[in-house]
C-alpha cells in the first residue's frame, strides 16, 4: 500500500497494520532489535527470499522504521545496512507484547526463546499498561473510549 494510501486511513491501527502487517516484517523488525543490520544477516536468520526480504525493507525504509546506510568491506562493493531509527525502537514494545502472549497462550514445551531484562537493574521485564502516575493498570481495568475525531 502506497504512502498517500496509507495516511489516508482513519484508523491507526489500520495504519500500522498498513506498513506492519504483511508477512515476514515483525520478524525482520524482531532480527533488527536483536541487532541484525546486514541483508544477508537477515536472509539467512531468516530464510526469507531475496525479493521479498528487499521489499519488505523498502517499505520500513520508506516509512521511517529503518534507515539505510551505505557500508563497503574492504575490496567489496557498496552495500547498505539497516539500522533502527527511533520509530522502529519503539516498536520493541509491539515485539515484546506479541512474543509475551505467544508464550503464554502458544507455549513452546521447551520454554521461551527469549527474556527481556532491565539494563540498568538486571531484572526481569514484561509489557503492562502504566497509567500516567507510573502505576500498572490490569488489562480487565483499562478501557478504549473513541475520541470521535
């Protein structure tokens, strides 16, 4: 879906799914927040197709998730990297959300593949709600309310 197409949805959810949603592109971003730069890193963690790989970084470059940066090894050609940008950090809570309820209503027999730690206290993670005083908030206590805009 092009750019004007995109913004052209009333619904940010819609939006989002608009440049998040097609197949392959959480994982590319989950490969990315693991520190994952290079195409052919991608590829091969991933065992996505060259073509596909190559449009589905396209459209998080378009959109302003990643950015592409030109890198050359020695006696190589050109290539480009992939790096975060500050939108595409922010989508680490969507990753962690998404794999935090896959392991609780999906698990595997072996246990997760991952954990999330604080860096600064080195203790364990989890996505919640967090009202404005930095209280947490149940998920049978929050509510959704149209904004009629």
């Amino acid at each position: 879906m092009g750019r004007k197409n995109v913004e052209s949805l009333d619904c940010s959810v819609a939006r989002s799914l608009a440049v998040l949603g097609e197949r392959w592109t959480i994982l590319i971003l989950r490969e990315a927040l693991l520190g994952t730069r290079r195409f052919a890193d991608f590829q091969s963690r991933l065992g996505i197709g060259a073509d596909m790989l190559s449009d589905r970084l396209s459209t998080l470059v378009e959109y302003g998730v990643l950015t592409k940066q030109p890198y050359q090894e020695p006696g190589q050609r050109p290539r480009a990297e992939y790096l975060l940008t500050p939108a595409g950090r922010e989508l680490h809570v969507l990753v962690a959300a998404l794999q935090q309820w896959g392991d609780r209503h999906l698990p595997r027999p072996a246990g997760p593949t991952m954990t999330r730690k604080a860096r600064r206290t080195d203790r364990p993670v989890r996505v919640a709600f967090i009202d404005d005083l930095g209280d947490e908030v149940p998920i049978n206590d929050v509510v959704s309310i149209p904004t009629g805009n």
